[in-house]
C-alpha cells in the first residue's frame, strides 16, 4: 500500500509530498506536529510524517475546499442544489453530501443549476 507524506530531516519538514510504499517501513513512532502527535514512518530512504491536518490535504490533492472544515474533489461533484439554509454538493453514483459555504458560491458556481441568487 502507498502512503503520502512529508520527509523529515533532523525533525523537520522538508519538501513536497512524496510516495513511499508501507512495505518500505521499517518503524513506525510518533512526531510531534504543532500541539499532536501523528505517526512517524522509518524508511531506508528517509524519515516521513503523514498528511494530518486539512491544509496538508489542500496543498497535497487537487481538491478545493468548501467551508472550514470540508474539502472535495470537485471533479467528483454531480451538482450542487440549495435547501434554503445552505447550498449542498451531491456526489456522482452515491448519496453522500457536504456543505458549500454561501462565501465560495463562486467557486462552484458552473455546478448550480437553477438557483437563485442567494
């Protein structure tokens, strides 16, 4: 199984995501990353720390982000619809949902079909 994370070098981030393969590691312990600890993976080609906070995913992933707690591939949106109380992505071939904050309207607006201006 492939993994993404960050090298570190003498504890600290170094880089861009890279690859490594969990059969690569060799231990695995903890690293201190602002205030929690996350998993720390031993490898011959070097020391790496997982992707733990949404900024990470942001900057690793083509995803875009929808409120402050929501990120999404947006390639992976069929559409988005409005309840009233909020706008709503609906994903292809499942009934899973998110959120849209009302302040990223426009990044998604060649989604909406239909709404009114809000």
């Amino acid at each position: 199984m492939d993994l993404l994370g960050v090298k570190l070098i003498e504890d600290k981030k170094v880089g861009d995501f890279e690859n490594f393969n969990i059969k690569e590691v060799f231990k695995i312990d903890t690293y201190n990353n602002g205030g929690h600890s996350v998993p720390r993976y031993h490898t011959r080609k070097g020391v790496y720390v997982g992707i733990s906070t949404l900024a990470e995913c942001k900057k690793a992933f083509d995803f875009i982000q929808l409120d402050n707690g929501t990120l999404a591939d947006g390639k992976q949106i069929s559409h988005v619809s409005d309840n009233g109380w909020s706008l709503i992505a609906h994903f292809y071939n499942t009934d899973i949902t998110a959120n849209i904050a009302r302040s990223k309207k426009k990044m998604i607006e060649h989604l909406i079909s239909g709404l009114s201006e809000a």
